[in-house]
C-alpha cells in the first residue's frame, strides 16, 4: 500500500504520541482518542477479570475435596455466581472489542478515530458504571442465581442481590449496543480512500460481524432483565406459573442472546488469530474472502441456534430437532475458518515469535473447544451431559483456549505498537507454556467428570470424582501464574523495554506504518489503498524490482 | 460390557449402551480432527519456518477445490452426526406404551417419589429390572433436574408443566440420583439413589415397609422420610437449628423476642415455619401442612422430644433409616424435661 | 463554509456529508436494536395470547378505546409536527422549525398526561400487577397476565417519549442558539426518526392491547 496525495488538510505538529498528548488524569478520563479510550477498556476489564479468576480460584480450591468445607453452600453459590457474571459480562465481551478494537480499527482502515468519539467514551463510562454496581452487588450480599438467573429462582425465591446486578448488567448493555454501532459506522463509513470492503483486514471483518451481534442480539437480553427486575419487585408474574406465566420463557429470551453473545467473545478472538497468521507466515491469509463471509455467517446462524441450550428442560422434541440441525451447521464456517489458517501456513515463512504461539494454541484448543460444541448440539449425546461439568469443559476451552488465547496473543502482537516498547520473551515464553499447560491440566478432566456424571454448580460431591477434581484444581493454580506473569513483564516493560519502532515483526498494515505508539491523529496524512491486505509478496516483489533497477529506487 | 471403562458411568439402563456408542464416535470424530489440526499446523510450522531476515511466503493463497472440500466433508460429517443424534434422542424420548408411570415432585431439596402402587420415597427410588418405567414429574418450587448418569437419562422438572424421562433397567445397583438444574442452597444435596432390583425383591421391598431399628419408632422413620436431617443435623452448623437437646429450652427468635420450645412451638414450626424462626437462621423451611396426618405429626413430635434425652450420633444419612444410640435412662444427658 | 458550518463539521470527519451519513446510519442502527428490544416485549404478548385469548380479550376490554384512541391520534399528530419540523429546518425557517419542534413536544406531554390518567384509573380498579391486583369479571386471575404486559409494554413506551421529551429540549435549546439551518439539520432529521419511531411502536400496542377485546362480553 502507498500513501500518497493527503485528502484533507495535513495535522498540524503535534505531541510525538497519543500517550503523551497529556499526562492529567482529566486527560485520559474526558479523552476522545480512541487508542486512550482502548487502553481504559485494557484497564478495566484486566480488572474485572482478575476479580473474575480470584472467584475461580476459590471455587476450584472448595471443589479440592467432596465435602463442601471450605464455605457454606450459600457463599459458594455467590462465588460461583460472581465468576461467572464478572467473566462473562465484564471480561469475555467487551475484552478484544473494547481494547483491541477501539485501538486498532481507525488505524486498520486509515482513518483518524471512530465515527462518534464521544458515544465511544460514554461507552466505556457505561461499562464501568455497570461493572462497580455489578461488583458491588456480588461482594455486598451477592447473587447466588448463576450467572444464567433463571426463575423462578431468582424472581422469588432468592433474597440476594439480583436487582441490583441485574440493573449493573443492563447498564453495561448499553455499552455493548453503543460499541457496535459505533464500530458498524465508522467500518461503513469512514474507510480511507481505496480502502474497499475487500481490501480491509480480516481483523476489522470479525470486529463488524461482532458489531452486528452486539446491535441485535443485547438488546434481547436487556428486556429479559427488565422482566425479570419487574418481576422480581412488582410481581408481573410473567415467568411465574402461580399467574400463569413460564418460567421456561425466560430460557428462551435468555438465551436468544446469550447464545449470539458467546459469538461476541469469539469473532474478535479469530479476528485476531488472522492477523497474527499472515504476519508471522508473511503471506495472505488463505481464502480470505471465505474467511470474511464464514465471521459474518457465523454472526448470522448464531442467532437462529439458541434452543440446544434447552433441549432438556420442557422444549418440545421437534424443536429441539430443528435447534440441534441449525447447530450442527454454525459449526461449518468456524471448520472453514481454522483450515484456512492451517493453509495459510503452508508455503509461508514462519517465525515462531510469541504471537503466534498464541494462534497456534488457539487453533488446537479451538478445535477440542468447537468439537466438544458439535457434541452438545448432539441430542442423544446432550441429554447425558447437559448441566454437568461437560458442558463447563466445553465452554472454556472455546472461552479460555479460544478468546484468552487470542486476547493474549493480540497483546503480545500489537504491544510494541500500542506502547513503542518491547517486553522481555523469555518470561512471555514461560508465561504461555504455563497457560497452556495449567489450561489444560484444569478444563481436560472436566470433560471427563461431566460425562462421569458429575453436575454443575455443586458445591460438594460424591468421592469418586475427587481425583479429576484434584487435577482441575492444579491445573487451575498454574494457569492462574501464567495469567499473572502477563501482567507484570508487560508493567515491566513501559519502564525498562527496548523500543520497538514502527514495524518490529516486519508486518504489513496500515497500523504498522505510523509511529509506535501512534500519534493522537494516527496518521499525518490519510493513507490511500491500492492493494488487498496483507500483500507480503506483492510487497516483497515491489521491494525486489526496485532493487534491481537504481534509477527508480529513492 | 463386561469391562468398564474408565470415566464411563455402569450401563444400567436399555439405551445406555446406545449413548455410549454415540459417544465413542463423537470423541473419535474429536480425536481425529483435533489430531489432524494439530500435525498439519506442526508440520507446515517446521516446514516453512523462515530462513532468511526477509523472506516472505508464497502466493497461495486460495483454492475453490480445497475451500469445497472442507465445506463438504465437514457438513456431511455433521449431518450425519445430527442423524445418529436424533435416533438416540428419538429413543430416549419416546417411552413405550407398557411404561409403568411412577411420579416426581422435587422441591428444595428432596426429591419425593410415589410409586403406581402408592409406596412413597423420599430421595430413593426403588425400580424393578426390566421394567420400562416412565417418571412424570412436577416442581412444587423452582426448577430442578433429574438425572441418572447410569441411565444417561434426565429431564427438567419445571414448577407449572408436567415433564417426564423413561427407562428400562437393565441392570441392578444402586445409582446415583442428581438434580442437576442448580436450585438454591443446598442444590448439591439434592441427591440420591435410584435402586435397581430384581423382581421379586422388589415385591418383597413394595410389600413390607421398612422395619424401624429403634425405638424412636415411626417418628423416627418420618423424620428421615422427610428429609428433616437434610437442615436440622446433630451437629450445629446446619440450616435449621440442631434438635437434639432443644426441647423445653427457651429460644432467641429472629426479629425480637423469645419462646419456650413446647409441643405448640414445635407442632406450629413444622406447620408454619415462618411465623417463629430462631434467631441466626433464615426462612427457609418449607412447609408441611398437608403433607402428615395428626397421627404422623404426633409421632414426629415424640420423636424430637426424645432427643433431649439421648444423644444422637451423627444422622445426615439418608439411607438406610439412620440408628442412633438407644436411649438409656441411666446415662441420660442434655435437658430433661 | 460560513463560520456555523465549518464549526458544525467534527475534527475525524472528512466532510459534512460523510459525517451526516454517519449519524444516519447510526441512528437507523440504534432503532433497529430498539426493534429488538420491544421485539422481546411483542414475543411474550404473542406467546401469552396465544395461550388464553379469553382473558387477553377480557383485559382489553377493560381499556378505554376512547383515550387510547385519542393518544393515537395526538401521536399521529405529533409525527405530523416532526416531519413539519424536519421539512423547516431543511429550508432553513428557523422560526417554524422552533414552532414545529414545540408543537411536536406538547404534543407528546398531551400523550403522556393521557396515559397518567389512565395508570390512575388502573390502580383505582385494583388491576396494577402484583398482590393487589384483583380482576372483578369471570376470567378473574387470569386477566394478570394481560394487564403485566400492557404495563410493561406501554410502560416502556413512555419512557421512550419521556426520553425523547427530553431529548426534544435540548434539540429546542440549540434550534434557539441559531446550529441549525439548511447546511445542517442533520441532529433534527435524526431526532426525527427516534420520534417516528416511537409512534410507530404505539400505532402496533394501540391495537394490540385495546382492540381486541372490542367485541369480548363476559360468559361469551
């Protein structure tokens, strides 16, 4: 890609970087810049989810032995409950978007900032809003209702929190819709001259596709909260049989989102594991018009699949049947996807930085994650492990294996880019070898205690199900070191890291050729487009014939 | 099967078996492309590593043959998965018209079982080999599963709606029972047993109602019948106040005041839970109005008042009828009446 | 570009058409996911009617065709208003564009006051949902169901319109400092489509709710 003729009005000189255009707190939290607006999402939902592992650890470490001695049932329905609703609502769905995303979408499509700046501020306000009244309605009292509410429990016969985190979650679905609408325009609409919707990366393909879910699908759930917060303080009685209600109503509004929400968390994922293929194999992602149409089909059919999830709880078995063959099919352009990324690598020139250890990691728990999928939406295989600890193997290999891996293997690509700085490969390397191993070691066996039998959300259990337990739980522990370490060389590194320059890993992009850390107005010119992205050959070819030829080389 | 293979639950029922062979072609299917994923991606890796500071890959980079080819034999892959998946679940979910009905209340958190012929259990059921046997089933509260890993069996059982679940035993044990769609508290002690017998012992076990060990006699067997050692233990630290020791006392109630615990107390606390709950505790206890007769309710009440006259060994088990140590005046402790 | 216009134009954007594009489309995408939102609220109605249409009917026929009606039309009207508005500020008539806007925002108080009084004559009857609720006819009980949705329903409804009330005042507020004209309108246009909306959703719980029951007496 060329840059050339500007087509507005070039900056004016300005501070080196958007990181030190202003060192006041005010600076940051009135910021319009969407690289600040992403580093504060960065922050917050690091955050949320270190709050979300510290209730992990305390769950696996009460699930070390079968008697429930450690707490009382009632604390550990909380602590489960607030794992999984910090996870979910404040980690896994606004992680890559809310970072990664507002980062790096303006920059991928050569544009100054997202379409509406401050709607994108008031996003993250929302989300954090959301996430403390959320916090504090799982630390104060806390909610034991799963992250799931279903009534009639949470509606009336719980006496814990789940107004208050119910109205927290609502808030920061507001973030959601706003982030997607705001990513939906400015990929619509603010792409840099040249830039045609197949000339974008596949990174920005999976964010749009993303932005589609967010737009539909949370505002599903948002009214599913209103009925239940209604119910649960006027007694509507929507969902309660005494008046004529079905509680089985709420699974379905639940779900109609919460199934198209898990797509959310993994669209940016594999937005990302493209990415760092083509960079790290220096070659076009194979098919990639494919892949760009399987992220939107994947957006799609997700929405049409939410009954699996209630294929045992009084759904009829004709709709089941329909549910499990739309299923079986939104697995095929996810297939589509990770042999696209197998093919990529062929032919190409590899270097196994820590990125790609991540992506690679990615494709393989990814497969176990989306196989163990394929199996759920099996009807005679599901009615066996439904609401066991299959189902909760299932779900993090495609959660942890599959968007932490990508989440994790984003920041270690573009750091040096968002900070200018490197940080130290040795302990990155120990860092990923520990998350993959502890990953492992913690969600293998729980495969294993589902199909044995073992339920959810159970606090004690029978003895035979200790050993796999035990082995969870160390797995739990290494896991949580390799997530932590993380944390600490990239801290490091802001201090002590070489800097990076513009393109350390030699990758092709519009993000790579501004400065590291970009300029507040990203680009001094607007770029323009003459190219399909990731033109390493063409590129390389170019580099070539000038080369040769030093009267046109300048 | 003969052998059993690990982190596979007994085959106990007729269709168990099917779900197991589904399952092997599942985790096969899993295993082979898992499997094929990770040695292509290792392969290509070392293959193709980078030789040089500026080499870049080639430009192969699409091929209609190779994007049909993992369209079309993935698809027919899942196909055929959802066909072998919905003969199972055909099976599973379409009793045959010999199934005896047997029916299921769960409540929080017991599961009560009341056989055609009229015998009632609480968290146990006994059910004879061989015989399909259909389970029709309602919540008095919130929604509760129940499931058998040994039968591969389970369904929701939802407050407002009938759901039911069928199964032929095929082979007898004892298994575990789980409710398996989380409930409040004391969800993971929502649990029990599903006892497979032959035939004629199960006659013989429909016929005789169990034998009282003690002499803590019928209200003995009604306290464990009903599960009241699921909140009232004999150790403190339970959901209910601990019982033994308790009667005659004076009690701190929640919300102010206090209350000698009497027959009137103990009768009203077993009626209406709610109206006078000890301090420290929650609402929780659910009523039983309706569910003893005069007769049930007063032999429950003897039985309480003698465990302020013995001690009781721990009785959170629920099967057998627990068998404390018998009463003997001459070492009596705790509070006489 | 004359001083308002070049100060209207947002530092990111390359022009004001691409920003004016921008924030049409951002707006069409904000209804559609407004679409979903009621769209759950329509499912539940769909899915409760269709199980006991005797006593949807019944609690319909406790509503007041008359007041229902007449919010109809003041809404209709008020739709009016706004396209009048939208049509001043494009042709750059300050002064109706003011007029329009105000005419729209009463309009939509009327609408509200309505619906106050008819809240009012619910709860007087004993058909808020809840415990108190008590529905004197032979569907009894059953009449709950309806009388939670047209609640929630019409509830969420007029918070639409009190939200857009407000929104109504602050447009007012720039309309009076002279932003707009026919170089740019777009905040009107805009707010334009959020109004229409909103009544579009009235024109489908307007029959919905009150009309079903048109023809229901009760033992029949």
């Amino acid at each position: 890609m060329s840059s050339s003729h500007a087509t507005t009005a070039p900056v004016p000189s300005t501070p080196s970087s958007f990181l030190s255009d202003g060192h006041s707190l005010k600076s940051w939290l009135l910021t319009l810049d969407h690289k600040r607006i992403g580093i504060l999402y960065l922050l917050g939902v690091s955050f949320f989810f270190l709050l979300g592992g510290l209730f992990a650890m305390l769950v696996r470490l009460e699930l070390l032995t079968p008697a429930g001695d450690l707490m009382l049932p009632d604390t550990y329905n909380r602590v489960f409950t607030g794992h999984g609703v910090m996870m979910v609502f404040f980690f896994l769905i606004p992680a890559i978007p809310g970072s990664l995303g507002n980062f790096l979408i303006p920059l991928m499509i050569g544009t100054r900032d997202v379409a509406f700046p401050r709607l994108n501020l008031l996003s993250w306000y929302l989300f954090m809003a959301g996430g403390i009244l959320t916090l504090f309605g799982v630390i104060n009292g806390g909610v034991d209702t799963g992250w799931t509410f279903y009534p009639p429990y949470s509606s009336t016969y719980t006496t814990t929190n789940v107004m208050i985190v119910g109205i927290g979650v609502f808030i920061n679905g507001f973030s959601s819709i706003l982030t997607g609408v705001n990513f939906m325009v400015t990929i619509h609409r603010m792409r840099c001259p040249g830039m045609t919707w197949f000339r974008l990366p596949l990174f920005v393909w999976g964010h749009y596709a993303t932005a589609l879910i967010m737009v539909l699908g949370t505002p599903v759930v948002a009214i599913t909260l209103v009925l239940l917060i209604l119910e649960r303080a006027f007694h509507f009685g929507i969902f309660d049989p005494a008046r004529g209600g079905d509680p089985v109503l709420f699974q379905h509004l639940f779900w109609f989102y919460s199934h198209p929400a898990v797509y959310i968390m993994i669209l940016p994922s594999m937005a990302v594991i493209s990415e760092i293929i083509a960079a790290f194999a220096r070659k076009r992602i194979f098919g990639y018009h494919f892949v760009a149409f399987a992220s939107i089909a994947i957006a799609v059919l997700g929405f049409f699949v939410w009954g699996h999830h209630l294929y045992v709880s009084g759904q009829s078995v004709y709709a089941g049947t329909i549910f499990s063959l739309l299923t079986m099919l939104v697995a095929i352009p996810s297939a589509i996807k990770v042999f696209n990324w197998a093919f990529t690598l062929y032919q190409g020139s590899i270097a196994l930085e820590m990125p790609l250890f991540y992506a690679l990691g990615f494709i393989g728990l990814f497969a176990i994650g989306g196989l163990t999928g394929v199996a759920l939406a099996t009807l005679g295989f599901d009615v066996h492990v439904h609401d066991t600890y299959f189902v909760v193997g299932h779900f993090h290999y495609v959660m942890v294996g599959g968007t932490i891996m990508g989440y994790l293997g984003g920041l270690h690509f573009w750091w040096p880019k968002i900070t200018g700085r490197l940080y130290n490969q040795f302990w990155s390397y120990v860092s990923a070898l520990l998350v993959f191993v502890g990953f492992n070691l913690t969600f293998f066996p729980q495969l294993l205690l589902g199909y044995m039998g073992m339920p959810r959300r159970y606090h004690s259990y029978p003895e035979e199900f200790q050993v796999l337990n035990v082995l969870s739980t160390a797995g739990a522990s290494v896991l949580a070191v390799g997530f932590i370490l993380p944390l600490c060389y990239f801290l490091l590194s802001l201090r002590r890291g070489a800097p990076a320059g513009d393109n350390p890993w030699g990758a092709r992009g519009l993000e790579w050729e501004t400065a590291s850390p970009p300029p507040t107005a990203n680009f001094a010119e607007i770029p323009s487009v003459t190219r399909e992205p990731y033109d390493y050959y063409e590129h390389a070819q170019e580099q070539a014939a000038a080369a040769v030829r030093p009267s046109s080389a300048h | 099967m003969n052998f059993q293979i690990p982190f596979v639950p007994v085959q106990a029922s007729e269709f168990a078996g099917d779900v197991d062979r589904l399952t092997f072609f599942l985790v096969g299917m899993t295993t082979v492309f898992t499997v094929l994923i990770c040695v292509m991606i290792v392969v290509f890796t070392v293959k193709y590593r980078r030789r040089s500071a500026d080499e870049v890959g080639s430009s192969f980079e699409n091929s209609a043959l190779l994007e049909i080819t993992w369209t079309v034999i993935p698809l027919l892959i899942v196909l055929f998965t959802f066909g072998w998946g919905l003969k199972v679940f055909f099976r599973l979910s379409r009793p045959p018209a010999s199934a005896v009905n047997y029916y299921v209340s769960g409540k929080q958190w017991m599961w009560k079982i009341q056989h055609p012929t009229g015998q009632r259990e609480i968290n146990e059921l006994h059910v004879p080999l061989g015989q399909p046997t259909r389970l029709v089933m309602n919540s008095e509260d919130v929604i509760h599963s129940f499931f058998v890993p040994a039968f591969r069996v389970k369904a929701d059982v939802v407050p407002g709606r009938t759901t039911s679940l069928w199964f032929t035993p095929s082979k007898t044990g004892r298994y575990h029972l789980f409710c398996t769609e989380y409930c409040g508290t004391e969800h993971s002690k929502m649990i029990g047993t599903v006892v497979v017998q032959e035939p004629d012992d199960y006659q013989a076990w429909l016929a005789g109602a169990p034998a009282p060990k003690s002499p803590g006699g019928a209200g003995e067997l009604l306290f464990a019948q009903y599960a009241c050692d699921t909140c009232h233990r004999a150790e403190p630290g339970g959901r209910g106040p601990a019982l033994s020791g308790i009667f005659g006392t004076e009690v701190a109630l929640a919300g102010g005041g206090t209350v000698i615990v009497d027959d009137a107390y103990l009768r009203e606390s077993i009626l209406t839970p709610t109206a006078k709950i000890v301090q420290g505790y929650e609402p929780l206890m659910p009523t039983f109005q309706g569910q003893l007769s005069d007769e049930a309710l007063a032999q429950l009440l003897t039985y309480i008042k003698s465990l302020s006259s013995m001690r009781v060994a721990a009785a959170t088990a629920r099967l057998p009828a627990p068998s404390p140590v018998p009463p003997n005046p001459a070492t009596s402790q705790g509070i006489a009446r | 570009m004359s001083h308002s216009q070049s100060s209207a134009l947002a530092h990111h954007f390359d022009s004001l058409e691409q920003q004016k594009e921008a924030a049409t489309l951002g707006m069409w995408l904000f209804l559609v996911q407004e679409i979903m939102f009621f769209g759950g609220l329509f499912m539940c109605y769909l899915l409760y009617r269709w199980k006991d249409a005797e006593a949807f009917a019944a609690g319909s026929h406790e509503l007041s065709i008359r007041l229902g009606g007449f919010n109809t039309i003041v809404l209709i009207a008020s739709s009016l208003t706004m396209a009048l508005g939208v049509r001043a500020a494009q042709t750059g008539r300050q002064k109706a564009l003011v007029r329009w806007l105000l005419g729209t925002g009463f309009l939509g108080l009327v609408f509200l006051v309505v619906k106050y009084f008819e809240y009012r004559e619910k709860w007087e009857h004993h058909l808020i949902p809840g415990d108190q609720f008590h529905f004197a006819g032979p569907v009894g009980d059953r009449a709950h169901m309806f009388f939670s949705l047209y609640f929630a329903m019409t509830g969420m409804h007029a918070l639409h319109m009190i939200v857009g009330i407000g929104v109504l005042v602050w447009l007012l507020r720039k309309c009076l400092k002279g932003q707009f004209g026919a170089h740019y309108y777009n905040p009107v246009e805009n707010f334009g489509l959020y109004w229409h909306f909103v009544d579009i959703v009235w024109i489908f719980l307007f029959p919905l709710l009150y009309l079903i029951g048109r023809h229901y007496h009760a033992g029949g």
